[in-house]
C-alpha cells in the first residue's frame, strides 16, 4: 500500500477511499467508517423521532381542546410520511453530489424548523388545522434523511460489512419512533424548560383535572437536533470517490432490480413505518379503555431493536433466504391480527391483537435489515459479471459503479418505502370511515405480503434464480 493511499486525506475529505483492500481496512479504513457511523446514528435517530413526532401529538389533540375529527387525525399521523417519501426520492442522490458530511449536517439541522414550529401550535388550540397540516407535512424533512444517511454508510464498508452496518444504521435509527412515543407521555408532565417552554396546558382525564406541556414533546429534540448536526459537520467525513453526477446514478431506473426491491422493501419498512404511524390511533379507535400510549412504543422498539440482527443474519445465511422465510411469518402474522379484532357483536382480544403485531414489528424489523442487504449485493455482483478479477483498473471500475448504483438504490426503494407510512395509517382510517372496521385494509396487506413472498422466491431465493444474494 503506497503511502498515498494510506494519507489520503484533505481535511475531511478522504481522497482514497478502499474498504475492499483488506489491508487498507484492517489499517485506518475501519476506524474511520466507525466513526462515521456512530454520528449517523444518532442523526438518524433524531430524524425518525421528528417524522414520528405526530403518531403521538395527534392522539393528544382532543384531550387539549382541538376540534378535529377522527379522518382529520388520521391524515396528520400519515402526513409526515408522505411528504417524508416523497423528500425521500431527492434525498436519495444528494450524497454523491453534495458529500455525505456536508448533506448529513445540513437535513439534521433542518429538523429544528418541525420541531420548534410543533412546539410553538400545540400551546394554542384555536391553531387552524392548515398549519397544523403544514407542520405535519414539515415533519418529512426527518423521513426525508433516512435515504441519504443509507446511501452515505454504504459507501465505507466493504461488501462483507454492509449488511451489518447497514442494519446498525437503521436499526438504532428505527429506535427514535419508539423513544418519541415512549418518552413524549412523560416530558410533557412537567415544565422542564421554565420560562422558555411556554405555559402548561389543563386536561381533564380519569376524572382529574392535570397540567400538561405538550410542546415538550418537540422541544425535547431542538438541543441534540443542534448538538448532532454540529458534531456531523466537524466529525464525518466525504468520500471522494463517492461523488457521481445525477445522470450516473439515475441509470438504476433502467435496472429491474432496483423496482423488484422497491416492492420488497415496501413490504419490510413500509410496514415498519406504517404501522408505527397508526399504531396508537388504530388501537384508541378499536379497544376504547385501552391507553393507547402505554403500550404503542413496544411495537417500533422490536422492529428497530431487531434490524441489526437481520442485517447480521442475512450476512451470514443470505439475504433472499431471510427475507423470503420473514415474508412467510409476516402474511401469517397480519391474519392473526384480524382474528383478534373487534367484529360484529365480539369485542375483540386486546392481548392476542397486541402479541400479533408485536410478531409482526419483529419481522419488520428483520426483514429491514434482511432485504438492505440484499440491494448492494444484488449491483455489486451485477456490476462484477464479466470482468477479469486481474484487471486492477475493470475491478476498481466495477465496484465504483456497483457501489454507486447500489448506494442510488438504498435510498431509491427507502423512498419508495416511506409511502407504507402514509398508505397504511390512510388504509385504516379509509376502511373504517367505509366499512367501520380496519379488517378490509388489512387482508389488502395480506395480498402484498404474499407479490412479496413470491418475488423474492422467484427472482432471488429459489435454486436457479437470476440473481442469488
């Protein structure tokens, strides 16, 4: 290894980039990609308790006095993963053109414009439910970061690695929904920020007359927001190679698999997503005496406490094996939860419905981890076909393009995922304002789990198939 390769380094800037050489690796190229990610986990983290942030301000808004109905909480819950989605596709190559430090840096300090402008409406319930709308929508910026901080991580680890990187990323990311729904019902019983928070609010429950300060369920986030994104700016690094024009990347809309992964990623995070929306306002408006908020936390923090393990799991028995046998669990699991439900005269089983969805945020989780990586497997070995292994210059090529295409496509089919948290909130609001129950939506996910099962066998998992990973 030549010692510019091995000095490769303006300022924050790694001119050389080789996680493949293990050599490189083993000697600086480990500890520099740690680093990296152990700021992106904290950012991602916050991202995702900032696009979550209305699965339980939504649930609060009646108790506070605010005159919305149930479909209008049911559209602010979704909103934020709609915008978040769709924030999510431009978000998707703004690494390469940008710089991973820089771009990480930049979305997480915009998450302080949601989480100050919540805190600020929730104290006044006269706020117009537009701009109640408006923040809802502002929330997505947190979705948005999800794809890019993806695609970022890819970058530093060797292909071995990545899907247990990956899965570390996203999983200790995917804890900020459960922290938000578990932390937001005790900030907000004290003035823990005097003066600068605002006056409390007066809510009757239980029969008791209580104080509450509901803007602290955002501004809880405002000073780790500006810590993170001050510690991103100064602590990671931009990778050089990295680097690709948007005409470089877009070619992964030409290629099959990045569409065929959009779909199975839709079914893994979509649901993850989806479901941690609309968990709390699906149980308050199916099991009445239930409190929603004591026990819809539990479900993200499976999911996202689990990823890693899918991400290690598939490294070791490969991805289509874990992510077909996940799709299997998850369509048994979606019935069960139908079983349990309130329909006609029956009141329904609380502790089986709960269970149910417990074992389906479980392999959320695992399939999240699972199907992530798979994708830069799938362009990787693509990208390799045909070129000789002796060829220094064809192999640097190669994995340069791979890499690029399969960073492109992370953040692509995370995009395309973020939609489950908007459709399937909507899915249960729409089936019950028709029908006046959430079963229709959820054999509707059903049908999907088994496309999914069916892709992934087909293309991936069974013996012959066209691109084993």
């Amino acid at each position: 290894m030549s010692a510019t390769t091995t000095s490769g380094r303006q300022g924050r800037l790694l001119t050389l980039w080789t996680p493949e050489d293990k050599n490189f690796w083993e000697r600086e190229g480990e500890a520099v990609a740690k680093l990296n990610l152990w700021i992106s986990v904290p950012a991602l983290f916050l991202a995702f308790a900032i696009w979550q942030v209305w699965s339980v301000v939504a649930v609060s808004l009646p108790g506070l006095g605010f005159k919305y109905s149930t479909n209008q909480l049911f559209w602010l819950a979704a909103a934020p993963a709609l915008s978040g989605a769709t924030l999510r596709i431009f978000y998707s190559f703004m690494v390469p053109l940008v710089g991973g430090r820089r771009w990480t840096a930049i979305s997480t300090a915009s998450l302080l414009i949601p989480a100050i402008g919540i805190g600020f409406a929730v104290q006044d319930n006269t706020t117009a439910y537009p701009t109640m709308l408006i923040l809802a929508l502002l929330c997505g910026l947190g979705g948005g970061n999800f794809s890019s901080s993806m695609a970022n991580i890819s970058f530093f680890f060797p292909k071995e690695r990545k899907g247990s990187a990956l899965g570390v990323n996203a999983g200790l990311g995917n804890l900020g929904v459960s922290v938000v729904q578990f932390l937001s019902p005790l900030v907000v019983t004290a003035g823990i920020f005097g003066i600068f928070g605002g006056e409390g609010q007066t809510i009757v429950k239980n029969g008791q007359t209580l104080q509450v300060w509901t803007q602290n369920a955002a501004f809880i986030w405002v000073p780790w927001i500006a810590i993170t994104a001050l510690a991103a700016w100064f602590g990671m690094n931009d990778i050089a190679d990295a680097r690709a024009s948007f005409a470089a990347q877009a070619a992964i809309f030409k290629r099959k698999h990045n569409w065929l992964m959009c779909v199975l990623y839709l079914g893994t995070f979509g649901s993850f997503i989806g479901y941690a929306a609309g968990f709390p306002l699906l149980i308050k408006s199916q099991f009445p005496s239930i409190n929603p908020l004591a026990y819809a936390w539990l479900g993200p923090l499976v999911g996202a406490v689990i990823r890693p393990f899918g991400g290690w799991l598939a490294d070791k028995l490969g991805g289509a094996r874990v992510t077909l046998w996940n799709f299997i669990v998850m369509a048994i699991a979606v019935m069960g939860v139908t079983v349990f439900l309130p329909s006609g005269g029956n009141e329904g089983q609380f502790s089986g419905f709960f269970i149910c969805f417990l074992v389906l945020f479980l392999t959320t989780g695992i399939g999240n981890g699972s199907t992530f990586r798979m994708i830069p497997v799938i362009f990787l070995t693509e990208a390799m076909r045909g070129v000789d292994k002796n060829d220094t210059a064809a192999v640097a090529s190669a994995n340069k393009e791979g890499n690029t295409l399969g960073a492109a496509t992370l953040g692509f089919t995370a995009a395309m995922a973020a939609y489950g948290g908007f459709f399937i909130p909507k899915s249960y609001g729409s089936s019950i304002a028709l029908t006046g129950s959430p079963h229709a939506a959820l054999w509707t996910f059903f049908a999907f789990y088994i496309v999914c099962i069916v892709i992934t066998w087909w293309y991936y998992g069974r013996k012959n198939a066209e691109m084993p990973c």
